[in-house]
C-alpha cells in the first residue's frame, strides 16, 4: 500500500510540476523552504545531542503554531531535557514558528516520500511524534512509527467538508490511522467522527481545543498608537482576517458607516499579505478615505480605513474596537478564529461560513455570545450595535465568558503526552473526568 501510495504522490507531483515552477516563478512563498521540503536537513537545525529523544510537533501554518505555543512552552516545563522541534507547511506558519521557538528547532515539513522524511528522522531521532489537527500524512507516520515515534494527534478535528472524502477511503485511512497512537479531539462530535472514519475506539479522547488557551497579546505598538490618537467618543470597527471576494462585499457597509459616523474608523484586515495591494485598489476605486498601516505616520485617524497590510498585528488591534468582524466567512472559505476579539470582550459578527471554526462557534451561539449575519443583514446589525451601545456590550461580556469557560486543553493534552511518553497505556484514562 505504502509503494503504491508513493508512485501516485510522486506521479502526482510531476504532473503538476508545471503550476508549482509557475507559482515559484510568481511568488517567492512557493520557493520558499524547498531545500528543506526534498528531504535536505538545514545547517541551523540544532542535532538532538542528548540521551533524551526529543518531541517533534507539526503545526501546518500560523493558525495552528499560535495554537500550539502554549503547548510548546508546557512540554518545555514538564521536559526540560528534551529538545521540542516543529515544522511547518507554509512561509507564514514557518516564520511565526521561528520567531516563537527559535530557528534551531523549527523546519519545513518534507514531502510525503521516503527520501525526504529519513534524514530529519536521522537528524532529530524523536520519541514522539505529535500532530496539530488532521495531518494525516502516510509515509510520515508509517515510517516515524517504524522507529519507534509515539505519534499523537492534538486538537484533532474532522472538517464537514472533509468527512464524506474520510469516510469514502475509510478502508484505506483505517491502516493509516493505526499508526497513531493517540487522539485528543476537540469536541465529542470530532470523537466520534474520528472513529467513524477508521480510528481506533481506544485511542480517541476529547480534551478541547488549544485555541481557547492562546491569549492574544492586549498590547503592542500600534494599539498603543491608536489609542493615542483615537478620540473618546469615535467609533472604531475591525473587519479582520478578509478574504479574496469579501471585502467588495464589505464596501457598501463602509460607506454607510462612514456615512452616519462621519469621524468613524475602520480597521480592515486582509487575511493574505499578498492581496494587501489589490484591497488598497479596492479601497481607492470605492472612493473611500483610507491609510495603509506601513505607510501610516502616527498622524490623526478619522473617517476613513485604515488598511492593516502587516503581519501579527491583528490580534492587538482587537482591543481597540467596539465592534468587530471576523472574515473568511461571508464567501465560502470556512471562517476564522472569534477567539481573539472574544478575549477582549468584544462584540462579534461572523458571516454564514464558519465550517472551519464549526464548533467553537455552535459554543457561542449557544451563549448568544456572536452573531452571524449574511451579506444583507451586516450593514443593518452593525448601524444597531453603534446605535444601541449596551447591547453590543452585553454581546461582549458573552463572548469574553465563552472563552474563559474553554480554557484548560493544554493542560489536559500534556497529561496525555506524558502517559503516552511513559507507556503507561495508549488510552488516557484520567483525561474522561476532566473533559470539558
């Protein structure tokens, strides 16, 4: 199964070798790690140099290393001797991840074949092998479990749109999983979707999600600015974490906005650096009054938008709003976290697509803690939340407690890497009193 495996994902590959040469041509994110990516160890990887094997953690891209960094700072206490690497998948991810742990201790995830997956292997000799989400990569399970890996899976989760395609190759993905030794799901539902698609029963508990325990930093540079140059009574949105096709959508609600509350300002938020220039066009052809954040010069902000077109500043910059909006989720692409503004006891607003954030947000809909709205309803609902100011803060306070009643999946996941580490059992009988 594995031989075949490889030839298609090889022949897969090839074939679409032309797009990715194109794409690498386009954008350097695609060229990005490439070395690292065929299997080639980089001279700044710090070599597991002592008896004690370390911890390899995979998080895909910056959603998932925020996620993981407390888990990472918690496996740091509990094993001080043991070196912690992590990969990533894409530029962003692999960024952020060096900036957090340090470039020593974090690569690029190599492809699923065997030639690139050995040297790292060779190279960190890791006892465990741990995975944020559902990366179910074969050969890099298979083979790690060939060594001796204890493989987990951590905030495990089964997308809809992912289930039907997991349950079709059932058959197959029943053998994968049976590398993995560990599960800790998010929710009872990703429990028993876990088990419906081939894992193993005994090797699956629900201990949370991660995200619930990552606290947005309250402060930085920019939030300090705009306080300073923010009036007391001015109105201030945030529409973060947009996507491609969504802010056309969001034009006409600036327009009203700013019609209303003349001296209104709008943070906008793209999700992709690389739109960064087309959403300024966008702003421009609108007519609307805008500064671009790397541009911006401390001066006066008022009636217009204030494009954010930087990285890792978003999160802060929440708590400077009154109302705030999380994208991806007015078109089709599954949303966003609502954990970040929920922190500052902001009030939220979410579009209809939240597949991807399915159940944290059932978790706030169930407290009245968010409202999601489509295309027709977000001009309307957020002209009322400025205009009844104590209802938008009854709808924060929700959110902010929704959070604080998440929060205790780290812990619950390093009891399960402990256990696991020690061999005492492939199920982790404690973690069923302490389920949230």
């Amino acid at each position: 199964m594995y031989l075949l495996y490889s030839i298609l994902y090889a022949i897969a590959l090839l074939v679409s070798s032309p797009y990715w040469l194109t794409r690498m041509l386009q954008e350097g994110k695609y060229r990005a790690g490439l070395n690292e990516r065929l299997g080639s160890v980089p001279a700044r990887l710090k070599r597991a140099a002592t008896p004690h094997q370390p911890i390899w953690i995979h998080a895909v891209s910056v959603g998932e290393v925020m996620a993981i960094s407390g888990l990472v700072n918690a496996l740091r206490k509990q094993f001080p001797e043991r070196d912690i690497y992590v990969s990533t998948t894409t530029l962003t991810g692999q960024t952020l991840a060096r900036e957090k742990f340090g470039p020593e201790q974090v690569f690029y995830l190599p492809l699923d074949l065997p030639f690139a997956i050995h040297p790292f292997l060779t190279a960190i000799h890791p006892a465990m092998l741990v995975l944020a989400e559902t990366e179910f990569w074969p050969n890099l399970l298979h083979i790690a479990k060939g060594r001796g890996c204890q493989i987990a899976v951590v905030n495990a989760r089964i997308s809809d749109r992912s289930l039907p395609g997991y349950k079709r190759f059932r058959f197959l993905l029943k053998r994968v999983l049976s590398d993995i030794d560990l599960f800790l799901a998010q929710t009872e539902v990703d429990h028993d979707r876990l088990i419906a698609i081939g894992a193993d029963a005994q090797r699956v508990r629900v201990a949370g999600n991660l995200k619930f325990d990552v606290k947005a930093p309250s402060e930085s540079a920019l939030s300090r600015e705009l306080r300073r140059v923010l009036q007391s009574n001015q109105r201030t949105l945030v529409f973060g974490s947009t996507v491609d096709g969504e802010e056309e959508l969001l034009i006409p609600c600036f327009k009203s906005v700013l019609r209303d509350y003349a001296r209104a300002l709008i943070i906008l938020a793209p999700r992709h650096p690389e739109r960064f220039d087309a959403v300024a066009e966008l702003l421009h052809s609108a007519g609307l009054n805008f500064w671009r954040r790397s541009t911006w010069g401390g001066t006066v902000l008022a009636g217009g938008v204030l494009l954010l077109d930087t990285i890792g500043e978003l999160a802060s910059v929440y708590s400077v709003a009154e109302i705030t909006f999380v994208g991806g989720s007015l078109v089709a692409r599954g949303g966003h976290n609502i954990l970040e503004p929920a922190q500052f006891a902001k009030p939220i607003l979410v579009g209809p697509h939240c597949e991807n954030f399915r159940e944290i947000v059932r978790t706030f809909l169930a407290s009245n803690a968010v409202l999601v709205v489509n295309t027709d309803q977000l001009t309307n609902t957020i002209l009322h939340l400025l205009q009844q100011p104590h209802e938008a803060t009854q709808l924060g306070s929700r959110a902010f407690h929704v959070v604080e009643g998440g929060r205790g999946s780290t812990q619950r996941i390093v009891a399960g890497i402990v256990e696991l580490l020690d061999g005492r059992s492939t199920a982790i009988t404690n973690l069923s009193a302490s389920q949230p």
